[in-house]
C-alpha cells in the first residue's frame, strides 16, 4: 500500500520559466531558492547581459562587474537579442523572438515575466496568452511615481485591458498591490511576493565587520564616536544625494557630533564634494563599493537614508535593516508603507524637505540608545521580507492559479 508520502512525491513539480532582463544581484538568492524547492522546476531566461560599460551608463558612475555570483545554484539560459541598440532604458532594447518559441512548445506549466515595460516581455505574454499557458506578472510600480496629464489618461485607458488578463499579479508590497488593483486586476488574483534580498548575508557580513568598528571607521575616516548617517546608491537626480548632503551639514550645526557616508557614485558626486568643501560639512564620499563589501560599510553606520522621487521599492533599504540599521525614507519610496514605522524602524519625511530631514537625524543622533532599540527592530522587521517569504508566496500564487 502506497503512503501519503509516496503519492505526495508522485505529484510533478509545476515547470516556471522566468523571464527577467538581465541578471540581477538581488534576485540570485531568490532564483537559488526557487531551484531547490521540491514543488517546483524552474529555468530563468535573461534577455541580455550588461557590460560593465553599461553599468557605468545607468548610474552607477564607474564600469564594474558585480563580485558576488549572480548567475550560480539554478538552470539559466541567456536568450538571443536581437535589438537594434541593445540594453535597458528603452522598450525595444530586449527583442528575444525565440521566448514565443520556447513557450509554444509547452515546456512549461505557467510563465513568470518581470515587468511589462519591454519587448521581451510582451513577446512572453503574448505567447502565452495565445497558448494558455498561464502568465505571471511583477511588478513593484505604485501610484506615486510622477505622470504627465496625457500619460495618467492613457494608462487609464489602455492598462485594464491588459492588466485584467493577467492569470496571477505579484506584487511586491502594499503600493503595488494598489497599482494592480487600480489598473484592474481581480483581487483575487493579486499576490503578495515580497522584494526581498538574501537577509543571511547582510546579517552575517555586518555581524563579522561590527567588532572591528572602531578600526574600520577610522580606516574610513570616520569620527568613531559620531552617528553615521548612509546613503547607498546611485548619485542621479531622482534618488536625490544632495538631501542628504545638506541635511547631514544642518544637522551637524545644530550641536550634534553625527557624520554623513555616501556610499556609490554617478554625476552628482562631483556637486556633493564641492558642497562639502565649501561649507565644511561633516560627510564622507566612500565612491563605489561592490556587493561583498556592502555589509561591513552598513555595519560602520548607525542609520540609512533614502531621500529618493518616485523610488519605486528601494532595495537598499532591506539590505541596511539586514544589518540591524533604521531608515529614513521620503514619502515617494515604494518600500516606506511596508518597511517604515515611525520610531520602531525609522520615520518617513516629505521629499525634498531638507529641514524635515535634518529635524529626525537630531531626533535619532540625540538618543543613540533609543537608535539601538530602533535597528533592533528593522532586523526583526526584515524577517518577513526575505527570500524564503517570496519563495513560499509564489509557490501559493502557483497553486491557487493552476488549480
């Protein structure tokens, strides 16, 4: 007689092809999950693979290759592109034809497409749609991200018709979800899949660096005594650098002994330093620093800011509470309703509101015991966003969809 066991392992395993544009340093830990679960069968089919010259161009500031494994621990395929100017930026800069192909045949059971704002994606969808072959969509746009008057009128227009026959819609938090719903998605077939990234990795790499503190920080250049406020990313208009520039300088000549390290690089580094050397202001620029170093740089600081416009997610922030730090967010970063309560995580300021800003790093500088308390409690937060809690949301998505 067979056992419950036995007719549990007889079930196949649900065959997901993802489609993503390239490869990404947050999604990897995801994707290696994904391979090991015994319910699924997965294959990722990147559209493209970024040079480091293309790295320098969205952003970043410098050409690199990311230094941790990004493409290890799950089956992957890179598609042909065939793009007149290949790359992202541009609707038309990932056209891979043969995805039509590789999901008429069938191979798969349900197809996952990371966004909808390239060619790529809606040659899977599509092919999809003509095969039924079931679609999954995520994405982590939300309501708040600036729009013209003409754009609003027409995504009003056009998104329902598409939006509507998506089989499942995964959001990444509460702002998505929104958005999903908003543009016409059943609420049924809205599932949480939380941004997430791998949580053991910041945590282990910031507990290591933590006793040697002291050290580090004045390795850096760092007052070994003062709180550091990060930021951590590109120095591009829309994530808006200078906020913290100047909020950091305003704060410090209000009496408090706290610091600024501005962690990356991009066009708007060169305008940071001339306004710190122009009005002596207490801030750091560390320049680029890759993915295995990242978690020793949060480990040197006390609390992160993201001042971004129109930050759709804003994963630095999951990395820096994964290294037990607060954070504070302006009102447009997608994560703050998910990841933002006041005086447990960190607060939320109106963008752009310089002073706004510098009023709750005296708050968090001023009392450094309650700032303990308060990274405590991102760390705990965190948890429920992690690698493991986007696994088990797909695998519910899946399930409830096939069924």
């Amino acid at each position: 007689m067979k056992s419950a066991a036995d007719n549990i392992s007889a079930v196949p395993a649900t065959r997901l092809a993802i489609v993503a544009t390239h490869p990404i340093q947050y999604h990897a830990a995801w994707y290696r999950l994904l391979a090991v679960h015994p319910e699924l069968e997965i294959h990722v089919y990147y559209c493209h693979r970024a040079t480091p010259a293309e790295q320098a161009n969205a952003g970043f500031g410098v050409e690199f290759d990311w230094d941790v494994p990004l493409l290890s621990g799950y089956p992957f395929s890179f598609l042909k592109n065939v793009a007149r100017v290949p790359g992202d930026g541009r609707f038309g800069g990932f056209d891979t034809p043969e995805i039509k192909e590789i999901i008429r045949r069938h191979e798969y059971d349900a197809v996952m497409v990371n966004g909808w704002n390239y060619k790529s994606a809606w040659q899977a969808i599509r092919a999809c749609w003509k095969t039924g072959v079931k679609v999954l969509v995520r994405s982590d746009s939300h309501l708040r991200t600036p729009r013209g008057f003409f754009a609003r009128i027409a995504k009003a227009a056009v998104y329902p018709r598409f939006v509507s026959r998506f089989d499942g819609c995964l959001a990444v938090g509460k702002w998505s979800r929104e958005y999903f719903l908003r543009y016409g998605a059943k609420p049924e077939r809205v599932f949480l899949v939380p941004h997430a990234v791998d949580n053991l990795f910041f945590s282990c790499g910031a507990e290591r660096a933590r006793p040697m503190r002291s050290e580090l920080r004045k390795k850096w250049g760092l007052d070994p005594e003062a709180i550091v406020f990060a930021f951590a990313g590109k120095f591009i208009e829309k994530k808006r650098p200078m906020d913290v520039v100047r909020a950091v300088d305003l704060a410090a000549r209000r009496g408090s002994r706290l610091q600024g390290l501005m962690i990356g690089d991009g066009p708007l580094r060169r305008s940071g330093e001339e306004y710190v050397r122009n009005h002596g202001a207490p801030v750091l620029f560390a320049g680029f620093v890759n993915q295995s170093q990242i978690p020793a740089a949060y480990a040197l600081c006390d609390v992160l800011v993201l001042p971004s416009d129109g930050e759709t997610w804003g994963l630095v922030v999951n990395e820096a509470m994964a290294c037990g730090l607060p954070a504070i967010v302006s009102d447009q970063v997608g994560c703050g309703p998910d990841l933002i309560v006041a005086r447990q995580t960190g607060f939320v300021f109106p963008l752009g509101d310089v002073e706004a800003l510098a009023s709750q790093m005296l708050q968090m500088a001023d009392n450094p015991a309650r700032l303990a308390e308060m990274g405590a409690c991102a760390a705990r937060m965190i948890n429920n966003y992690s690698a493991e809690a986007a696994v088990d949301n797909l695998v519910g998505c899946l399930k409830a969809i096939l069924n």
